[in-house]
C-alpha cells in the first residue's frame, strides 16, 4: 500500500514525509483493518513533523480517519466488513486506571497515539481498536473534491 511516512523530524518546508509503498498491516486481537478515504491535517501532525512532539520515527501520520471496514481481527465484534468508521487521536489505553475508569483515557499514563506511537492513516489501509473507532452513520457522506466537481465515495 502507499502511504506517506515522516522519516525524520525537519521543518515541514523540507518536506520530511516521503510517499513510500510499505506493507499493508494486518489486524491483531479486537482490531479492524480499514481503508482510508480521507484523513485530516492537524496541529498534532506539524508539531510531530518539527519536533514539538515526540513520536516514533519512522510512522505514517494522521489521527482524523474516515474509512471502511475491510477485515476484522480475532474479537472483533463491533463492526461489520462495510461499515463506515472514524478514528481518534486514541489508539489506545490501558481501560483500568483512574482517568480511563472516568472516561479520560486521554490522560492514561498508558496511552498510545494513533499516527504517533503507532501508524495512522497518511495511508492507504490502517488498523485501530474497535473500541478506539466510532461508527459514521451513512446519512453523512464524505465528498471529494477533484478539479472543482464533487465526487461521492
């Protein structure tokens, strides 16, 4: 698959992210492979990009995800082969301690970050825990805009 994977910590004006074909990931234990149609740009990735946020090197970007799911890891219950998904800026955390028992696993001292600890989707498929996604209902359907005409996906 292609994806667009940050090599280096540069300032963005250097273009540190190379579009490279690398392996499409396969899911694990209550995950879902998904197919991105759309990712968005944030702050988050700038500052991964240059430096003011410490990431893994090398990693594929990108926690706002919009996609289908196209496989189901072992425990995968959830979703349905299909179904329309988003992914957060949380990929993972540990479910036990005091800040995910209050729904604050953004605090988890155990926190993983999609597109920071982990690969996220700058690519074509990504993977993330179905209890990391949230299922997008089909009344709202992403649009691409390619030489000012709108395409449905």
């Amino acid at each position: 698959m292609k994806a667009m994977v940050l090599d280096r910590i540069a300032r963005v004006e250097e273009e540190p992210l190379k579009l490279e074909e690398v392996s499409t990931p396969n899911p694990g234990f209550k995950q879902v492979l998904i197919r991105v149609y759309a990712c968005g740009i944030c702050r988050t990735e700038l500052d991964e990009i240059e430096g003011r946020l410490k990431c893994r090197i090398p990693v594929i970007l990108g926690h706002q995800v919009v996609g289908r799911v196209v496989e189901l890891g072992p425990g995968a219950t959830k979703y349905d082969v299909g179904d329309r998904v988003g992914v957060e800026w949380i990929y993972h955390a540990c479910g036990e301690c005091y800040f995910c028992r209050r729904g604050n696993e953004n605090l988890c001292y155990g926190f993983i970050g999609t597109g920071c600890d982990v690969d996220g989707g700058y690519a074509e498929y990504m993977i993330a825990y179905e209890d990391f996604t949230y299922q997008i209902p089909e009344v709202f359907r992403i649009l691409k805009l390619h030489h000012y005409f709108v395409v449905e996906l």
